[in-house]
C-alpha cells in the first residue's frame, strides 16, 4: 500500500480551489437566444430585481401584442427574441448603478397605466366613432328616403296636373 508521506513542516495544505469552467463551444454551439446573456441562475434574485423583471416583461408582451395587431411583425420578433437579454442588461446595470432603480420603477408606474389606459382609450375611441358613422349613415338613408319619397310626390303631383291638362 501506498501511503502519504508525513508532512512535518507543520504548515497545513490549503484545499485546491476549483478551476472555472471555460466554455470551450464556439459562439454558434451555444444557444442562439440572446436571452441567456444576463440571466444568472447562481443565485437568486432580489425583491427589487424580481419587480423589475415582472414589470418590464409585462410590459414587452404588451408591446409584442399591439406590434402584432399593428402587422409590425419584424419589431414584434425581435422584441421576442432580444427582449430578455435587454430587460436583463438593464436589471444589471440597475444592480451597479442603485440610483437607476428609482427612474426605472418611477418610468414603468407611468408607463404601464398609460399602456392600459391607452388600450382602453383606443377602443372606446373606435367604438365612438363606429357609432358616430353609423348614426351618419342612418340619417344619411333617412334623408334619402325622405327626399325619394318628396320626389315621388312631386312626379305625383305633376303627373296629376299633366292628366289634368291633357282632359281640359
């Protein structure tokens, strides 16, 4: 058997620290989403990181949803696919850079109502004027009615004094 040798220096040995992995895969290996960027699965986040990644996802599935409905499909696809990477890098910078966090909240409180007000604005709005042209075109039918049925009654009326005259 082989056994260690004692060391009698008296100096203890200091455990090996673990080497970094280094990603030897070439930058196409490795996943092509942006979003693995700033995500850091080492630790958890904090409260303030947490809010801020809700708020700004929520956020940018609203705007994919109304780049969609406004046929905008290249923004909405890359909101989709580099969206992640940017909420992370400003969640990152906001971590360096504390006096970020109160400018970023305070933006994304006006922000959001305004998203959700404006939704329901727009389709109030739309709605308003549905109704207002229908209304239009309902007294515009009516007008045209009125003014065939004074027409027909004027043809009427002359063709009683055309009979009229032609009998005398």
């Amino acid at each position: 058997m082989s056994e260690k040798p004692i060391d009698l220096s008296g100096e203890e040995e200091k455990p090996k620290r673990r080497q970094p992995k280094i990603d030897t895969r070439s930058q196409r290996d490795r996943e092509g989403d942006a979003s693995s960027i700033y995500t850091r699965t080492d630790r958890r986040e904090r409260e303030w990181e947490r809010d801020i990644r809700v708020r700004l996802e929520r956020t940018q599935a609203r705007l994919i949803e109304a780049l969609e409905g406004r046929e905008d499909f290249e923004m909405a696809a890359i909101l989709k696919e580099d969206g992640r990477a940017m909420i992370g890098g400003l969640i990152y910078v906001c971590g360096n850079a504390t006096w970020l966090r109160s400018p970023i909240i305070t933006a994304m409180t006006i922000i959001e109502p305004l998203l959700a007000f404006g939704r329901t604005f727009k389709t109030l709005v739309g709605r308003w004027t549905a109704r207002r042209l229908r209304i239009a075109e309902e007294r515009e039918r009516a007008q045209w009615e009125y003014d065939a049925h004074q027409e027909a009654e004027r043809q009427a009326a002359e063709a009683q004094v055309f009979r009229h005259n032609i009998v005398e």
